[in-house]
C-alpha cells in the first residue's frame, strides 16, 4: 500500500496542533444540542402540518366517502 500524503499531512498536523481547545468543543456539543431539539420538534409537528392545512382549507376526509358530488346524499 502506497503512503498516502494527505493522511501524512493530516497526522503531522493533528500532532503539531496536539488537541483541540475546550471552547471549540462546548460550541459544537452546543450546536448538536440545539439541532436535535429542533429536529425532535419537527419530527412531532411536521407529519400533522398536512392534516392542518386540509382542515383550514375547509377539506374533510369524510367527504370522499359520501360519493362523487358533494351535494350527493348517501346510499345507506
């Protein structure tokens, strides 16, 4: 296997630089934090937005049901 340059680049690097500072650190675990709670809002909320519009919209889902005119009574 041939010695990869940039995998060298980046070991050489990462020694001289030794390990990252602790405020990069608090940010990014700041970040994720902050991602995944809007990301569990959106998964609570946004499979509901489509129901929501329907009903504003005036949209029934009973009404397809009826038959094919909405001024149709139904057979039953």
């Amino acid at each position: 296997m041939a010695i990869n340059n940039f995998k060298e680049l980046q070991r050489q690097e990462l020694a001289d630089m030794g390990s990252t500072p602790s405020s990069i650190e608090k940010n990014i675990s700041h970040n994720m934090g902050l991602f995944r709670c809007i990301g569990d809002i959106a998964e609570l909320y946004l499979p509901h937005v489509g129901r929501l519009f329907i009903q504003l919209i005036g949209g029934n889902e009973n009404k397809t049901q009826k038959g094919d005119y909405l001024n149709q009574d139904p057979i039953n």
